[in-house]
C-alpha cells in the first residue's frame, strides 16, 4: 500500500526481488497488487505519479507493506487505520518501510514487536509514542512482522520475505543477480548515521561521544564527560582534535544541532521545543548556532524540506 510520497526506490526494492524470485523459480511464486487510500495514483517524492491496483479492500494476502511519505502523519485517517488492524486480524504479515512505522503505532499494531525506523527519524517517534516500539535497526523479520528502516535496508527486508515464503537459497541468489551482499547483521545502532566509524577510530573517544549522544536535552559540562571516561580535560581534547579535528565542545554543539534538524525535518515538534530538546535553553540560541552551521534558520530550513 503506497500514499502520496512515497520513495520509487523503496517500491523497486520490495517488487523486483520477487520479480526474480518469480524469473528463478521460473514460476509464479509472488505475486502483488499496489493499493492507495483512495484508488487514485499516487506521487512519489520524487514528483511521479505511478497507476495502482485499486483502492484498499480486503482481498486475501499473505503480507501487506505499507510505503509512507517522509510525512507519514499526514496519511494517517480512520479508515487506513481500520483497514491496517483488519488486515492484521486476518493473519497476514504485516510490514511498514521507515516512516510507515508511524502509521502501525497508531494501529497499535506494534505493541508486541517494535519496528525498525531510520536513524533521522526515531528520535522523535521515541519522544512522540513511546521507546518500546521502535528499534535501532536496518530492517526487522519476527512473526507476523517485518520492518526496515528504507533505503537500501528494505532490500534485505524483501529478501528475508522471499526467505520466508520461498526459500533461503531464492534469496541468495536474487542478491547475486542483483549483485547485492545482503547485510550480515541487522543492527544498526547509530551505524549509518553521523560519525559511524568512531567506535573504529578509538574506544575512549567512541564513549564520550555515546555519553555525549545520550544527554542531549541536558548537555553536561565538558568536565564531567572527561571524568566519566576517565581522562583529564586536556587529553580529551587532545583526543577530540587528533580524531575528529575539532573540540569536544564543538562536536557536541553539532551532535545537538543534528538532531535539531532531524527533529525539524521529521516531526511537527514547534521550534520552541525542538530547542528544548536539543539542550538549547531559547529559540534564539538554537537559530543562531543553526544558522552558522546550516546556512539558514530553523524554521525555514524545515520550510524547504
């Protein structure tokens, strides 16, 4: 199922690993229809408008994926939501693309299994509807559920599908036509997002950072940070420069300024709040360090997307 902005790479990702599963099989295993609320085409992100099946209706199906926009609140309505939790009851395996995750917990069809959701977004599905239903991780196969956190990573979500109702073998030979190497661990855990490599760089400096990402709205003094990893001020500082070329102090601001944009750019959060939550104690020092580093001030930045 696929509302107005959609991603076109996420559809090719979920359609053309069961068209080769179907080529190699040399059979019909899979095969699927795409739906819209309302039977209308759809536009992806990216401005194209694509033909569907039909509106949603309640046809037999072994799985249902649903492909949201980057705006994924915006497609939420009583009847997507009825349809979601019918589509559940009736034993299909029910999966969500990125910010579909959204969608399914207001279905609260996440209750038992958390979704994988991209790293940019999770922050604020966490702040809006709870930790327990989203997980740090590229893409998720438990049950009657099936995640991934979109981009490359549903790739491998369709994958373990054709694993599931195909077979493992199948799978591995479409990631071979496709000259793919499907992900040998699904965790994410921060990996595709800013600074991935730290952990790699050092152990020491990999902590700090972590400290520093887990007190955000309550940035700590430079001081404490040092204490709890052990380190004198200066040497951390040393340790900062040598790895990442620039002050503790300074890497902190952008881990907060990060996630400012990606709470601007992914929520309806108020500026007001998102500085707030990004350890800014007013708007106006939140602007200020954002426009320094961004080239335009939050508001109109979240304009643009």
């Amino acid at each position: 199922m696929i509302g107005d902005g959609f991603p076109l790479l996420s559809l090719a990702f979920v359609t053309e690993p069961l068209r080769l599963a179907n080529r190699d099989a040399q059979r019909p295993l899979f095969s699927w229809r795409i739906l819209s609320p309302d039977g209308n085409r759809p536009a992806s992100s990216s401005g194209r408008r694509i033909d569907v099946d039909g509106p949603l209706d309640d046809r037999p199906a072994d799985a249902v994926i649903l492909l949201a926009s980057y705006f994924a609140d915006k497609m939420i309505s009583s009847r997507l939501v009825d349809w979601l939790r019918r589509r559940a009851r009736s034993g299909a395996l029910m999966g969500c693309v990125d910010t579909g995750a959204l969608i399914f917990a207001e279905a609260g069809l996440l209750e038992r299994q958390p979704a994988a959701v991209h790293h940019e977004a999770i922050d604020t599905l966490r702040e809006t509807h709870g930790e327990h239903r989203f997980s740090d991780r590229l893409y998720d196969m438990h049950l009657n559920r099936c995640s991934s956190a979109g981009g490359v990573a549903t790739f491998d979500m369709s994958l373990a599908l054709i694993a599931r109702f195909g077979d493992p073998k199948l799978a591995r030979r479409v990631a071979q036509t496709l000259n793919y190497r499907p992900l040998e661990d699904p965790r994410a855990s921060g990996a595709f997002g800013r600074d991935w490599s730290i952990q790699r760089l050092d152990k020491t400096l990999a902590k700090s950072v972590g400290i520093m990402s887990e007190n955000l709205e309550t940035p700590l003094p430079i001081c404490e940070v040092s204490r709890r990893v052990g380190l004198p001020v200066w040497k951390l500082r040393r340790l900062f420069h040598r790895h990442l070329k620039m002050s503790p102090r300074a890497y902190y601001l952008d881990l907060r300024l990060d996630r400012a944009r990606n709470l601007l750019r992914n929520s309806n959060e108020k500026v007001r709040t998102v500085a707030m939550m990004c350890g800014f104690p007013a708007t106006e020092s939140l602007s200020r360090g954002y426009k320094a580093r961004y080239g335009v001030s939050p508001s109109k930045d979240r304009l643009l997307t």
